[in-house]
C-alpha cells in the first residue's frame, strides 16, 4: 500500500549495497527489497525490511530491471 519513487538504473554495475530496490525479475515480477552483495558472484542478496521475511539470492540472469527507490510515502 506504500507508494515509492524510483531512479532508474542504466548500468547496475554500480549498487549502493543495503539501499532499497525496485527489482524486476523474470520469475516474480516487482520486489521492492535491499541489496546487498552475495556469496556467489553470479547473484545478489535481496533483505527484506520486515523481520518475517529470510534473505534470500536472486541470480543476476533472473534481473529484467532495476530502479533505486529514492522516496517512499506510507499509506495508513
């Protein structure tokens, strides 16, 4: 219900580690979650804000798109 504003990225060579992303990916479509590097090199570490949810990898041949968020408005 929150709504964000996104920068898109051109060259995703450069991540700001532990800042939010808007991701597209292939198999799940839109995730909004923090990067941060992985274990493998072939993927990134996507961390939830809320506690419930594991980090889980999303390989970079899964990643259609990416966008920083650079504002976010909570909705009540």
């Amino acid at each position: 219900g929150d709504i964000i504003a996104c920068s898109v990225m051109h060259d995703s060579a450069f991540i700001q580690w532990g800042k939010p992303y808007l991701i597209s990916t292939r198999e799940d479509g839109l995730i909004v979650k923090r990067l941060r590097k992985s274990d493998s090199m072939d993927s990134l570490l996507a961390v939830s804000d809320n506690p419930d949810y594991d980090p889980f990898t999303i390989p970079k041949s899964e990643i259609t798109g990416l966008a920083r968020v650079i504002c976010t408005i909570h909705i009540e």
